[in-house]
C-alpha cells in the first residue's frame, strides 16, 4: 500500500490561547472539561476510553462561553481522495450523501465489515467565537478491514464504500456510521475529511475550506486489531509511530479525537474541527 504523499501545507496553531477546555473532546460545542496531555485508558483492551486534548487549544470568557479555538491542521488528502484531485471523483455520484458510509452504493453492492465506528465531527468557525458552522458539507473516507481503498486500491476499484458526504446540523455535527479502519504500512490508522462550504459545493476537492486527518489512539487501535480480520493490522502498527508518521510527527493534539466504546459494542469517535 502506497504512503501518504507530503503535506500540502505546514501546520497552523494558535498558540497561547485561556483556558482548560480540550478541543477535542466537544461534540457540540468547545465546553467539555477534560485534562491535558497523551490519551488515557480507563478500561481494559477490550473496552477503552481514549481522551486527548490540546494545550491552549480553547480560550473562554468568565461566564464559560468559549470565544476562540485552534483552527484543524492543514494535511495532504492523499493519493486516494476520490474527490477529483487525483481520479475518480465520488462527489458527483448519486448516493454520496449519506450518514451511513459502509456500503457501496450505485451499481456496486459490496458492505465493509469490521468493528463499528461512529465518527461525530463538530464543526465551528474559529473566526468567529467558536460558532457551530450549519450547513457547512463534511466528506469523509477511510480504508478498510484490509488496508484498501475503494475506488483505487486492487480488487476494490469498483467499490465506493467507506465514502460519504452530510450536511452540519444546526449544532455543527455530522456523525457517520463506519466501520474501524486497518493499519496499512507506512501509516499509523487515521480519517481523512473535507470540509466545504454547502453541499452544493461540495463536487470536487478545490472547492474545500479545509481538509485533514483524525489519528486513532493508540490503545483503541491495539483493542481492534487484535480482534478477527485485522491480524495484518497488528504488525504494521507496531513498526510505525505518531513520531515517524509522515502527516502526524509534529503533533496530534487537535486531532486525535475521544473515543468510547468497546470493540464488541463499537466505537464512538468525537472530535471538534475547526475552520
């Protein structure tokens, strides 16, 4: 499997910002308490609860009421976005818009199997005192159990499963129904998203206002792969790191979301993105 091509643009923190709120912990807003530093485990590897937030990542006034967070980092789409960059272009197929991405849709009828994953994304205007963007479009793809990619990878060119565009609801979430993605060599296990205006905007990769990366926390990641189906996971997990990534080496903190769950109920991945 191909590595992520080299990052589009550097990075951008807004450093120095009040407050002990973590970023990525919000769901529907920039409030939620959390403490700082490298993801926590509560429970054991079958049932775990990760947390990461950023430093300074939040900044509120007296009453609580947050007025500024880190804008989400600049990274590259990849070699397999499927949104007219490099290829095929699923965004102008009928049937992307779609909470549920498991499936294939349109001729093609293949479903993802693996362990659920819900991914719950809180979109908010970091120009503008933190305020959930509505109606703002979030396309969203990933690999699958095996490390491909639909569309593009071998065997699954006719697939398109593990895509989807939605819409921001009036709190700035869109949440889908996925399964967890497989660690690939070369890659610590990560989401891709991009972020665009509307949904009519939304029909190719240069109409976007942001577009990066979640990176899975390490201690869910080892509950998954050891589970059936992802035995490959397991070693090319264990010969990369954050620090070796090529997207992730200077920093996770305002994208690794907080994750809940357990691997026979699923997961629930929340994160807040800013733009």
């Amino acid at each position: 499997m191909s590595t992520e091509q080299p990052k589009l643009q550097s990075r951008r923190y807004l450093l120095g910002l009040l407050g002990g709120l973590g970023a990525a912990v919000v769901v529907a807003g920039c409030g939620d308490d959390a403490t700082t530093g490298a993801p926590t485990t509560t429970a054991g590897n079958s049932s775990a609860t990760s947390t990461t937030t950023a430093a300074g990542a939040t900044s509120t006034t007296a009453g609580g009421a947050a007025t500024s967070c880190a804008k989400i980092p600049e990274e590259t789409a990849g070699p397999f976005p499927g949104d007219g960059t490099n290829g095929p272009n699923v965004l102008t197929q009928s049937g992307v818009v779609r909470s549920d991405i498991r499936s294939s849709f349109g001729s093609a009828k293949t479903v993802a199997t693996g362990v659920p994953l819900t991914i719950a994304l809180t979109v908010v205007d970091s120009k503008n005192s933190c305020k959930p963007l509505t109606g703002a479009a979030v396309y969203l793809w990933h690999c699958d159990i095996n490390g491909l990619y639909s569309m593009y990878s071998p065997g699954v060119t006719g697939e398109n499963y593990l895509r989807g565009v939605q819409a921001t609801d009036s709190s700035g979430v869109v949440t889908f129904t996925s399964i967890f993605p497989a660690a690939y060599s070369g890659r610590w296990p990560h989401i891709h998203f991009e972020v665009f205006p509307s949904l009519a905007s939304a029909t190719n990769g240069q109409n976007k206002t942001a577009v990066s990366q979640l990176a899975l926390p390490e201690d869910v990641c080892k509950a998954v792969f050891a589970t059936t189906g992802y035995s490959k996971s397991v070693t090319n997990l264990a010969q990369t790191s954050l620090k070796s990534d090529n997207v992730f080496s200077d920093g996770v903190s305002l994208q690794t979301p907080t994750v809940t769950g357990s691997t026979s109920a699923g997961y629930v991945a929340k994160l807040l993105v800013a733009v």
